[in-house]
C-alpha cells in the first residue's frame, strides 16, 4: 500500500527560527507544533531571545512550542526555565539532558516537575538516558523526550531499535510523548509513523518534500531526468 502524507498519524512539528518559515507553516494544518532551539535562533539572525519568543507566540495559534534554556548551569537553567514557563499555556521548556560537562540534568528535571513546568528534555542518544528521564517524569506534567534518530544514524547507529526500546520505557507514562528528533529524509516521517512515535521535528526544507510521498516511482524517475535535461539546456552546456 502506498502512503501519503495524509494517511500518517505521527505529529509534525516544525523545526526552526525564521519568523516567514513559521508564519508559512502557521496556516498549514497539518503542522501540530513548533520547536526552536539557540541554534536555530542564532542561525536566523535573532539577538534578543525573549522579544522573539513573545513574537513567535503570538503566530503559531496557540500549538505546543519549545524554548530551550541557555545556561549551562543548572541553578541559572532552573531560573531560566521557570521564567520561560511563564510565556504561555503551550510553551514546553528544552532542557538539555546533560551540561556541557556531561553533568545529569536529571535533578533539575525533578525539580522542575515538581513546579508542574512542561519540559521537552533534548539531545538524548542512549537506551540509559531515556530510561533514566522517562523514570524521573513519571509524574510529570505533559512532557516530550527528544532522541536524536538522525543523528544517531549519522554515527552509523541503526536508530530503530532505539526509538522503539524508548516507546516501550515511556508506554507507562501517558504524559510522556517521544519525539523523533533530527531527521534527515522523508523516510524517516514514514518510519516514525510505523513505530508509533508521537511527534516527528522537521525542517521546512524536509518538509517542504512531504509532497513526495506516495508518488509513483516511475513518474519520479521521468521527473529526474527532465530535471537533469532542464539543468543541463539552461547552463548551455555543448561538447
């Protein structure tokens, strides 16, 4: 059976800073959420964070959204993340699940769930972290737990398995959703969606190629090579 976009039951959230692109994919129903990151932000040339938070939060209809904390230490994380709670009822506070001395975040995540804060903790890899961050939100508030699938598979790590053994840890936990972080090709959406993972992060320029799915192989070969004509007719090529 062939599938197409419509047909898929994993959430689609947009992955990025740049206001048009979230303006864009606001008016697109099918896109669930929104997720940023200081990454992102600098890459699209923001410089004051809370001002454009405050902005995007005014665009994206009231869907979830995440801002991640910047410190890199956890009693400043902890303020930062209690102030960044505040900016609305859809906002998920990112907290990375290690500092950058790999020091666990996993006592700040107990404190922070103990105030009810809604956390989306990021950049997770390991079977042990997500057993260990599913464990301490058990009780949580609504919280998403990102494993990093592509990049994962960039270091020539099958991440099926991964995801898979994570949805297992978290089943118990009805406030838990995964989120298939990273991905690298439309692919990864289909796959996401057969597992049963509940949110996929995707760039505009991923999902832009969304419309691909289902289409016919052959009607896609024969667009390739009109593609490869077209180039080569325009840049006046001759031999």
């Amino acid at each position: 059976m062939t599938i197409t976009a419509d047909m898929l039951s994993v959430a689609i959230f947009a992955d990025g800073a740049d206001k048009a692109s979230i303006l864009a994919l606001a008016a697109n129903p099918a896109i669930k959420g929104f997720t940023t990151n200081p990454t992102l932000m600098r890459k699209a040339g923001i410089t004051d964070y809370e001002a454009f938070a405050h902005d995007i939060l005014g665009c994206v209809g009231g869907r979830p959204i995440s801002f991640e904390v910047f410190s890199d230490d956890f009693d400043e994380m902890y303020i930062q993340a209690r102030k960044i709670a505040t900016w609305g009822p859809n906002v998920y506070v990112k907290i990375p699940v290690t500092n950058t001395a790999g020091a666990s975040a996993i006592p700040l995540l107990e404190s922070l769930a103990c105030d009810r804060v809604q956390m989306n903790v990021t950049a997770l890899f390991t079977d042990a972290q997500v057993e260990a961050v599913s464990d301490v939100l058990r009780d949580a508030p609504p919280c998403n737990i990102s494993v990093f699938a592509g990049r994962i598979a960039d270091a020539g790590t099958d991440p099926l398995p991964i995801m898979k053994r994570a949805l297992e840890t978290m089943r118990p936990f009805r406030r838990q959703t995964l989120i298939w972080a990273s991905p690298r090709e439309v692919f990864n959406v289909v796959q996401a969606d057969m597992i049963g993972c509940h949110i996929i992060t995707i760039t505009p320029e991923l999902i832009a190629k969304l419309g691909s799915l289902g289409k016919d192989l052959n009607e896609f070969s024969l667009d390739t090579v009109k593609m490869f004509r077209r180039d080569a007719v325009s840049a006046g090529y001759c031999l």
